[in-house]
C-alpha cells in the first residue's frame, strides 16, 4: 500500500507539476489583482472534455488522478469555482499532497477571492516536504510574495519576513525585489 501511494503521488506530480508551474508565469504584481473575463458569474462551465471527465469521477469518485484532469480542465475553462470544489475534493482524499492547496490558492486568486487565495498558499506552504522544497521553489516563492502582498498594509513585520522567504526561493522575481524594497522604507 505504501509502494502504491508513492506511484501515485509521483504520478500526481507528473500530471499537476508541468501545469503548476505555469500558473506561476504571470509575476506581476497585476497577477495579485488578477482579474478575469471567462466565468466571472459563478456559472458552472461545460465543454465536452469536461463532461467526460465528470462521467469518468462519477464513477470513480476517489480517482485522483481524474479528479486532477478535471480541476485543471475546470481551470483552463475558468470555472473557478468548479475548479476549487474539485481541488478540495483532492485534498479530502490526499490531505498532504501540496500542489492541490497551491492550485485552490491559484483558482480563489482567479475568481478574485484573495482571502481565499491567502489561506490556500499558507496551507501550501505548510504542506510542502522538505524534500519537495527544492522541486518546488518557483510555486513557494510566488506564494510567500502573495501573501507579503496581502499583508504589506495589515502587518508590515509579516510581510517583510514573507518577503524574503520569496526572495529566498525566487531571488529573479522582479516584483518581489520591488515588494522588499517599499516594505523596507
């Protein structure tokens, strides 16, 4: 069983890691007020793809890796909510596994929910191991800028420490760098 949950975390990794490292393309800080056009009413979206992969977890409802296929799915969309009521269904099978938390942080952003975004990156960077850390170092700075980001005018000492765990793992970031220097003034 443990050999079995291995494969399947690494397997997991495979599927999410190429796409959540695209979800950390945007670095401005335009990404912290993300605004988007596609599904900004709440309606659920629906393609053929995606109702396939909604039979297929109907079916299958503990099937993650469905399941990741379909929040994706609902991401590429824009159906943001769709999208973070099936990542939270991943994290309610696989409690630990990091890159759902990222992706709910990722989706609450998109749909302009930031205190939603926020928890979710703080519970991502709670959950990554440390032997994930050094694959993961791109997604932990992005989430440690956003939160600075949302902390800059509440807790300033917060943010600063935020800031420079960025920095720590993204030292490129070009609106992190910008964050740390206001932060410092």
């Amino acid at each position: 069983m443990k050999t079995e949950m291995k494969s399947l975390m690494f397997g997991l990794s495979l599927v999410a890691g190429s796409y959540l490292t695209a979800q950390t393309t945007p670095t401005t800080n335009d990404t912290v007020k993300m605004e988007t056009t596609a599904n900004a009413t709440g309606t659920a979206v629906t393609n053929p793809t995606i109702e396939a992969l909604q039979k297929q977890v109907a079916t299958k409802p503990d099937d993650t890796q469905a399941l990741v296929t379909l929040a994706t799915a609902y991401q590429d969309a824009g159906d943001w909510n769709s999208a973070i009521a099936t990542w939270n269904k991943i994290t309610a099978i696989i409690p630990d596994w990091a890159p759902a938390y990222y992706s709910i942080g990722y989706a609450n952003q998109s749909a302009k929910n930031n205190q939603g975004a926020k928890q979710a990156y703080e519970q991502y960077i709670a959950k990554v191991k440390p032997e994930e850390v050094e694959a993961s170092k791109q997604n932990l700075g992005y989430a440690y800028f956003f939160i600075a980001f949302q902390d800059k005018d509440t807790d300033k000492e917060k943010a600063k420490q935020y800031i420079a765990k960025s920095l720590q793992y993204d030292g490129s970031n070009q609106d992190a760098l910008a964050l740390s220097k206001t932060l410092m003034n």
